[in-house]
C-alpha cells in the first residue's frame, strides 16, 4: 500500500523540478507552470491500483494531496485534474478525474463536480470543496483533508500491524494441529491398538477422541468457517445488526477501549479541520455523523447536531449517549464556551492518536506472552498424551 505523505512529497518534488527546469529552458526569471504539458510530462503516476473497484482512502488521500501540490504551483484548477487523470492508474478515479474536470470546464463547481459521484468523492470532501472555493482557500482546505484521511489510514496501518502477529500465529498454529491431529495421531492409535483402549491413560483417550473427531469433521472446517464469516458479511450490512457489532466493538474488553479511542480520535480530526476550514458546526457535525465509520458513535454525533440545531450545546447529549469519555466532552465544551473548539479538538486528536499507538503497543506485548503460554500448553498436552502410555507400558513390564 502506498503511503500518501510519501507519494504526496514525491510528487511535489518531481513538480517542482519539472517546474524549474522548464523555466531554465526558456530562460525566464519567474516560474510560470502549466504553459505546456511537455513541461508537466514525467510526473509520478497518481496510485498504483489497476482494480475496477472503488478507489480506497489511500487513493483519496494521494489524489487531495497532490491536486492541492498543483494549484499551491499555479497549475488551473482544470489542468491540474486534467494531470492527475492523465497519470492515474486506478481506472475508476482516472476516469472521474476526467470527467470532473469537464465539468469544471463547462462551468461547474469543483464542490459540483465532486457531488455528481457520491461513490468516490464522500460528503466531507464535496463540502470542504464547497467551503474552500467560496473563500479563496481551496489548497489548504485539500490539503488539511488529505490530513485527515493520512492521519485515519495511519491509525488503520498501526491496528493492522497489531493484529498481524497474532492472527497469523494462530492460523498456523490452527494448521499445525489439525495436520497433528489427522495424520500424526491415528498413527500412534495404531500403535496403542494392541495395549486395549483400557489401558490408555485418560489423557490419551482425550488426545485420541479429539483426533478421530477432527479425522472426521476436517473436510467441513473451512466450509464452516466460510460460513461463519458470510454470515457475520451478511448481518454486518443490515441496520440492526451493524449497529449491534459496532456497540460490541466498542464494549469489548480491553479492545473496546481502544476502538473507544479510534473513534475519538477519528471524530475530533475530522471536526477539527472542518471547522479550520470554515465549515458551521452544524453542517461539520452532519458530515461526521454520515461519514462515521461506526454507527453508534454516528447516532451520538447525529443527538448532537439536532441538540444544536435547536439551540442547545453539543456536549449535552455526548454525556447522555456516553460514547465519548467524559474528560474529550468537558474539553469539548471547554473549547466551545472559549470559541477555540478547532483547536481544542485537534489537541484531542493528537492526544488520543498518541494514546492509540501506546494502546497498540501495550496489547501486542500482552498478546505475545499469552500466545507462547497457551501454544506451549497444548503442545505439553499432546507431548504428555502421546508419551504417557509408553511410560505405562515401561512400568508394567519393569513391575512384570
């Protein structure tokens, strides 16, 4: 996966190089980019996915990036989209790009263009558009969006690398004993056969009866599983059921808390910038609540823009929804009695950012011991079950 801010420096760099030397050639003092496309040729492609699928936040991030890198040049609002089509190889988001740009060369809004693909431009970025044309300031408004969306995918990244180690731990663990288990231990039964099942000790007999119940159900363990994980599939993309996991997500022990912190975090970037970029709070606190990846923590956002609409203070139902911990909703109010809510709200994302990746930290050094503690318990059980009849028969012949 590509990373934004890397592909976002790249490609300034690479413009700004183009830039200079196309205005070393034709011996000007003042750069005046855009007088040519020679001058632009060469860039750095815009993403590096063929997939006819949906361009994902990685794409989005790189494409407010470096559309914000070209208009901060000089580069027409036109041209600089007609650039990232031409070099985009993600063939969905190249061919928006192109027919967003003409639409603004027809005469329409970027925030216009923008609203004509709900699929691939979310409701955040149409009103950031919107926002930063009506007051001059669209470059930094693209830019403090591509802020949020890098600052979101950092989070995903640390909560991936997090839960790798684990879960491939346990696959392979998963594999290794059901191959113990089908192959290696009706061998030994075999070789128990002749001692009489009552002579096995209690633990073998366990060992055994777990083995002949995964000889004789293996071939239906993926099938389940498939199942299992097209049913949570299916639940998850209805109404009722995507509210009751997200409610769980947020409720579970020791994950609860920092998926408590993701969704903090996530909610006081995303406002803070919003309203850095001068959008009314009601309106910023709609488009967070529609484009809140959790429901429940959307509901809450929701209480609290018709709190405000009907002119009551934000924090009022962020206490009663008990979603947000207290002390983000005090300085929450704090920040909005001060008129400083933007800033206030950035601080808590810094803050809750850094106490996400602690989180991280502190739950992949817990997971590791436990791992080893319970791998190492049931290779202790099979060792000492497969070992134990032997020793039974070492004593009974030494007795004999």
């Amino acid at each position: 996966m590509a990373d934004p801010k890397k592909e976002g420096s790249r490609f300034r760099q690479a413009l700004q190089s183009k830039v200079q030397n196309a205005d070393r050639e034709k011996g000007e003092t003042k750069a005046r980019p855009g007088s040519g496309p020679s001058a632009l040729d060469g860039l750095p492609i815009v993403g590096r996915d063929y997939s006819l699928t949906g361009p994902g936040l990685t794409d989005m991030a790189v494409f407010c990036r470096q559309l914000a890198t070209l208009l901060e040049v000089g580069i027409p609002l036109v041209r600089s989209l007609k650039i990232l089509s031409e070099r985009s190889q993600h063939l969905r988001l190249k061919s928006v790009a192109a027919q967003v740009s003409r639409d603004v060369e027809e005469g329409k809004r970027l925030s216009e263009a923008f609203a004509r693909h709900p699929k691939v431009f979310s409701s955040m970025m149409v009103n950031v558009a919107r926002i930063g044309e009506a007051g001059g300031i669209l470059e930094p408004s693209l830019n403090r969006l591509a802020d949020t969306m890098e600052q979101k995918l950092s989070i995903r990244k640390k909560v991936v690398s997090a839960c790798m180690y684990p879960i491939a731990a346990l696959l392979i663990a998963f594999a290794v004993l059901l191959a113990i288990f089908v192959k290696a231990i009706p061998i030994f039964k075999e070789v128990y056969s002749e001692m009489g099942s009552a002579q096995l000790p209690k633990l073998t007999q366990k060992l055994i009866a777990v083995s002949e119940f995964s000889v004789a159900w293996w071939p239906y363990f993926i099938p389940a599983i498939a199942a299992l994980f097209a049913l949570y599939w299916l639940l998850d993309r209805s109404a009722g059921g995507r509210r009751a996991f997200d409610w769980l997500r947020l409720k579970l022990p020791i994950l609860g808390g920092i998926n408590t912190k993701i969704a903090v975090a996530r909610f006081a970037r995303a406002m803070g910038n919003l309203l850095t970029a001068g959008i009314p709070l009601l309106e910023s606190l709609a488009i967070v609540a529609r484009t809140s990846e959790n429901t429940v923590v959307g509901a809450a956002i929701e209480k609290a823009r018709a709190n405000v609409e009907r002119g009551g203070k934000m924090d009022e139902p962020l206490r009663k929804e008990n979603v947000f911990p207290p002390m983000v909703v005090d300085m929450a109010a704090i920040g909005d009695e001060a008129g400083e809510l933007d800033s206030v709200l950035l601080k808590i994302a810094d803050m809750y950012d850094d106490d996400v990746e602690t989180s991280l930290r502190g739950l992949t050094s817990l997971i590791e011991p436990v791992l080893i503690v319970f791998l190492g318990g049931i290779v202790i059980f099979i060792a000492m079950a497969v070992l134990l009849p032997y020793f039974s028969l070492a004593k009974s012949i030494g007795v004999e």
